[in-house]
C-alpha cells in the first residue's frame, strides 16, 4: 500500500515540476514581476528540473521495487492496481517502456547540466530535447494513470498542468520562444576595450520598445548558437539605438569579437528584467555596487540621470575594480557623475588593497537610517554583503540583484 501510493506521489510530483519547467522555458513576461525578475525565473526553472527528475528517478525506483516486494511478502493484502481503460490497456507496454528511457534521459541531462565543463553550445542542443521528454510524460502518465483518477480532482489538478506545459512544449518545438518580444537590427558599431571587452551599437528597427535602466536583452548573432542576455549599457531614447558591453567570460564571448561585423543583422528579444533603475523613490537614500562588468546598468542609469540631474535621489556608487589604469569606464563613469549632484563616486581598487567589504559600505551609511541596495557582480560578494552588513551597519535595507546563470 505504501509503496504504491508512494509511487503515485512521485509521480504527481514530476509530472507538476516538469509543467512548470515548460511553462517557464517560454520566457513569459507577466510571470516576471510575481516572481521577481528573469533571473529568479530561470533559477526557478533550473531547480523545478533538478527536483522533477529527482521524482521521476524515484517514480521509477518505486515501480522497479515492485517485483522485489512481491517475492519477499506476497500480493496477500496487497490492494489491487488502479484500473486502465481500454485505449490506456493498447498502450501501456509502451508507456512503460519509454517512461524508463526518459528517465534515463533525463538523468543524463542533468548530469549534463550540472557539469559546468560541458560546452554551452552542446548543451544547448541537448536541452532542445525536453519538450518531446515532457510529452512522451504526459502521454506516459495519461496512459498509466488509474482510470478513476480523471473523475477526481487529481485528474482536473493533472489537466491543469498538462494543458499549458503541453502548450509550451510545442511553442519550444517550434522555435517559437520569445516571438512576439523580438525585434531586427543592424550592428552599427563594435568596439574593443582593455579586459576583453566588446562594446556593440546597434540600430533597432521600428518594432523594439523602449527599454529602462538596468534591463536587458536577449541577442541572437547567429540561429545556430542561439540568443544570450546581455545587459543594455546605453539609456533609454526613441532613436532605436542600444548598447551593449559585453566581457570575454566563456567560450562563447571569447570568440564574439571574431565572428561579428559591422552591418551583421542580429535579433533583440526584450526587453527583459526587473532591475528598473529608472523608478527610484525619490526620498530613499539608494546605494548602487559594480563589481567589473557589473557597472552595465549603472552606465544606462547614469546616462538617463543627466537629462534630469537634479530629480535624482541621494546615491552612493561603488566601483570595485582591480585597477583604475586599465578600467575602459572610469573616464566616462567620472564625467557622468560630475554632473550629477547628488551622485557620489566610489572607487575601490582592489590591486592596492582597497577591497570592497560590508564594513567598507556600512562606514559611507553611516549617516543614513535606511537604504535601498542596487548590485550587480560577482555572487560571493553580494553573499557577504548581505550577511555581514547588519555586524557593522544597524540601519535597514533593501537589496536587488539581478544574476544571470543559463544553466
């Protein structure tokens, strides 16, 4: 009895972990503000995959131990299967016989996915393959499922989850994704600076909307490697131009440089995120912290704030950085804030000692009872910035981040 309701429950439970999983990868814009950014969507995804396949490997260690229960105690008392109905009786060898070969399938991927060292691009492809895995579950799970079911209230809960992930399992065949939110442009300028970074201009067509601070957008340079996000650098305007700075970190980015020109045709999707820098209260001390790269949305923010410098809020911007003679941004970042009153510029240069800590940050706010903390970097320091303020800084916070990670 325990065995098989366990059996049940699991895979309930996989079933509803990969409908959400589908329904996330479609990348849907009015699931991000409830969940609080594109980033925390693809990190919910992520963990809805690992738990689901974790309960699909159980689902299928249960039904395996199966055989073995029976030789130790019997089938005395044992309750009897849920039935099938006659079409689930002409499939159920089938639905079996793949429902173990995803499982499989699925386990491999995620060895795949949690396998950093495993090329991007493959993995990509690999990752195409998991709307036919959901839909050969749902056929799986409609076949085997006990007949009764779809007369209770589990059989409506599995069609709710059915119905939309099967939906976007097709618009993921389809390569459908994201559609609606795309718009052409042309490459107008590409620029490298120090660090191995890539500053690209592009010129959107009539169809981009207007983007705020602090967002982003998908960039497909190529059908074949597929769009990547990268952070929009430029401030909003009506001239259909954005600019992206984009850091050789992986395989990818390494070699963007070398395959992209000038008048190249790319597509935009977006634009995408919740760390809007153009709707900061007014009356709220705001503290904003670069790390590197991380300075991207800050420079759209600080480019939009001098159309208006004198409606900006207090704000203290901290730029960590190794060392202020090889920065590509200091020069531009300064200028900016030079015309910006109430704008005060921190640079803590990390080859000279000058690391950026949560006792650094709480010294500058040390006349402030509150503030609202906007970052972007490396995840370590945000973790120790958000643990150790508190030791040093009594005051009260809000923190943002928004932090990428595709797989």
């Amino acid at each position: 009895m325990i065995q098989r309701q366990g059996l049940y429950l699991s895979g309930l439970w996989a079933i509803a972990l990969m409908s959400l999983v589908m329904v996330l990868s479609v990348r849907p814009a009015w699931l991000e503000k409830p969940l609080g950014g594109m980033d925390k969507m693809y990190r919910l995804h992520k963990w809805a995959g690992i738990l689901g396949i974790t309960a699909a490997a159980m689902h299928w260690l249960l039904d395996m131990s199966s055989d073995l229960l029976k030789s130790w105690i019997g089938t005395t008392g044992r309750p009897p299967k849920g039935d099938l109905t006659d079409f689930a009786m002409m499939f159920r060898s089938f639905a079996k016989d793949s429902g173990e070969l995803i499982v499989y399938a699925l386990l491999a991927m995620l060895v795949l996915t949690l396998w950093k060292k495993f090329p991007y691009k493959f993995w990509r492809y690999v990752h195409k393959a998991m709307p036919v895995f959901y839909l050969l579950l749902v056929f799986h799970t409609i076949v085997l499922a006990p007949a009764n079911y779809w007369t209770q209230p589990v059989g409506i809960l599995l069609v709710i989850l059915f119905v939309p992930a099967s939906i976007a399992s097709i618009i993921c065949l389809a390569g459908q994704i994201g559609k609606k939110r795309q718009s052409n442009g042309i490459i107008e300028s590409i620029q490298s600076h120090p660090g191995g970074i890539t500053e690209l201009t592009c010129k959107m067509d009539a169809t981009w909307p207007e983007h705020h601070a602090g967002q982003f957008a998908f960039l497909t340079f190529d059908r074949h490697e597929g769009a990547h996000p990268f952070t929009i650098s430029s401030a909003p305007g009506n001239d259909k131009r954005i600019s992206f700075q984009i850091k050789a970190l992986g395989d990818y980015t390494r070699q963007l440089s070398k395959h992209i020109v000038v008048g190249q045709q790319i597509k935009a999707e977006g634009p995408y995120g919740c760390f809007d820098l153009d709707k900061l209260d007014a009356n709220t001390h705001h503290t904003m912290i670069a790390g590197g790269i991380g300075i991207t949305p800050f420079l759209s923010w600080l480019e939009n704030a001098n159309q208006y410098p004198f409606n900006m809020p207090s704000t203290d911007l901290h730029y960590c950085i190794r060392s202020v003679d090889n920065d590509p941004f200091l020069k531009r970042i300064m200028s900016l804030c030079e015309t910006l009153p109430k704008v005060r510029l921190h640079i803590h240069q990390s080859e000279k000692g000058e690391r950026f800590s949560a006792e650094k940050l709480a010294k500058t706010l040390a006349e402030t009872d509150r503030t609202s903390i906007w970052y972007c970097g490396p995840t370590s320091l945000a973790k120790n910035i958000k643990l150790n303020l508190g030791k040093w800084w009594h005051g009260k916070f809000t923190f943002h981040q928004e932090a990428f990670e595709m797989r």
